[in-house]
C-alpha cells in the first residue's frame, strides 16, 4: 500500500483528464503480478459511498500507450456484442508509463476449466458451465479476427515464429527434455508441414498472439478478455492452436480427465469446422510450434525465479512425461 499510495496515486490524481478527484479515497493499492517487463497494481476508491477496483499496468521496457490503444480499438470492436468484450480501458498516464482499467469480476478461464473437468462432476453444473464458457471463447476469437486487412499475405513461419524454433529445440536438447529420436522425428514432421504451405496464403486477422486461458474472464454468462501486449495482425490458426495447447495443458495432472478435456477442445474446435479463415495445415504448424515452444519453457523452470513454482517443481516429472508424450502425438498427426 505504502509504494502505491506514496509514488503511483499522487500521479494518477494529479494527471490530467483523470478520473479521479481530490475527493477519491484509495481504500487499498497492492502489488497484483509482477513480470519482467510489466507491473500491475490492483488498487480500490472510494467515491462517496461507493467503492470501485481497479488494475493499473505499468511498463518496463516498451511503450504502454500501445496496448492501451489496442483495448480502447478492441472495446469499439466487441461495442455491440452481447456478453463477449474486453476489459474497460479508462485511462493512459505517460508520466508512469501505464494504463488503468476497471476491474471484471471474472474467474480465469484456466481456474474454471481446471475445476470443471476433474475427475468428479462431470455430468454436473460445472461441466455446463465449462461449454458455455468454451462456446464463447470461439466466438470471442471469431469476433477479434473482424480486424483484417484485405490483402493476401504469403504464409512464411520464420518471420511468424522467428527463430524460436531452433532455440527451442536446443534448449530441449540441452536438458534432456526430449529424446534425440523426438527432436530428430518433430524436426522432419514440422519441416513436412511447412512445405505443405509453401506459396499458399492467407487475410492477416487481429491475433491476440499470447493467447492464455487465465487471460480471459468469466461470469455469468460474460467473457472479458486481457492482456493485449503482443497483439498484431497475423494467421487467423495462431491464436486457435494457442487455446487447444492451453487445453491440452489440463492433460498433464493426474486430477483431470482427459475425456472432459477432449470434450471442451471438441466443442472449441466444432465452432471452427466450417470457418472460412480455418487453415487445417497451418493449424497443424502453429499447433507443433507451439507445443515445442511450452516443451522448451519446463526445461529450463528450475532457473527461472518468475516461474519457479512448487507445483512446477514438484509435479516436474509429470510435465516431462506429458511434454514427451503430445510431441510425439502430434508428430504423427
């Protein structure tokens, strides 16, 4: 409380065009997540005999104006959907290099399917709660995917993906990861492919790029998402195989069904059978990379202070076992 209220709220009051006064009362301001690059502070204001939450997000390194910018565009975007949105954007402070946004009393998609798809329950209101949820995910993506250009883009990997592949694949290498009959059979699969797509191309969409469950909110019916800071134009199948790794992800603990998991991914991917902005190859592509990318990630948790958590720690071997388990699945898809 003591950082925020002394170094932050002053700013925030003070700046103008806020939507604060001298007669708002900051009831509470902490520290919510801290990353590399960004910080973000939940704070709460009493105005009069009301009380508000609200999330301000600070950045590092970078510039905060765009990914406010982003949700301010995406807010008119989703302005006449019904129940599908974005976190409300309310104000950019260059002098903190952040923006505030008003809180959605939301449970994170990943908190909510984890809890849905345990090894009990699944006929109950939990599990309903989980496809309603699903459904409008896909919407959601759909929604976003409006912003477009309309001109044809050739697909090209290795400036969508850079160079993560190769580093991904000697981190995996470098620690034992994956085998070196894996790396050697996703190597062949994945460069297959790719040369299945080879001067094929596609309508760069609004990609959100860090497409995570716990990214998005929901309650009652409404879903809201966060965390903009990657978005671009790009594939519409980045974001979607993004999801369906996210999913999958649910797999990996011995609490979940794998049944129910697969029920969600189904229903998930059923919204985008007929989809004309649906690419099955590049799906597949994106899908590869991105479970190689995840793949990478573990390999290296024990040296990452952000990351290094008790569960990861702990249930390691597990996430080694699954990791070396769905590349293998998906080399043979």
């Amino acid at each position: 409380m003591d950082v925020f209220q002394e170094k932050l709220w002053p700013k925030i009051v003070d700046f103008e065009g806020t939507i604060f006064s001298s007669h708002s009362i900051l009831t509470k301001g902490e520290l919510y997540h801290d990353r590399p690059r960004t910080s973000v502070y939940r704070f709460t204001v009493q105005e009069k005999n009301e009380l508000e939450t609200y999330y301000l997000k600070c950045y590092r390194s970078g510039e905060a104006v765009g990914e406010y910018d982003v949700l301010v565009n995406l807010e008119n975007l989703f302005s006449e959907e019904k129940n599908l949105g974005v976190v409300k954007p309310l104000l950019y402070i260059p002098d903190i290099n952040g923006f505030i946004t008003k809180e959605f009393r939301g449970v994170n998609l990943y908190r909510l399917i984890k809890k849905g798809t345990l090894l009990v329950d699944f006929f109950g209101k939990k599990n309903g709660f989980n496809v309603d949820a699903v459904d409008k995910l896909a919407l959601w993506f759909k929604v976003l995917q409006r912003n477009t250009i309309d001109k044809e883009q050739q697909y090209d990997f290795s400036s969508v993906l850079g160079s993560n592949i190769d580093k991904d694949l000697d981190k995996c290498s470098n620690t034992g990861m994956l085998t070196d009959r894996s790396l050697s059979m996703f190597e062949e699969v994945f460069s297959s492919k790719v040369k299945l797509l080879e001067n094929r191309s596609y309508n760069p969409v609004g990609i959100n790029v860090d497409a995570k469950l716990w990214n998005f909110l929901f309650w009652e019916g409404e879903l809201r998402a966060l965390d903009f800071v990657g978005y671009k134009l790009g594939p519409a199948n980045y974001d979607i195989a993004r999801i369906w790794i996210g999913l999958n992800w649910l797999k990996a603990f011995p609490t979940n069904s794998n049944k129910k998991v697969s029920f969600l991914q189904e229903k998930f991917m059923a919204q985008f059978k007929e989809y004309e902005l649906f690419n099955e190859e590049a799906f597949d592509v994106f899908r590869m990379a991105f479970a190689l990318e995840i793949t990478a990630f573990y390999s290296t948790i024990f040296k990452d202070p952000f990351r290094k958590k008790f569960r990861n720690t702990v249930f390691f071997p597990l996430i080694k076992k699954y990791y070396r388990e769905l590349i293998a699945q998906l080399c043979k898809c």
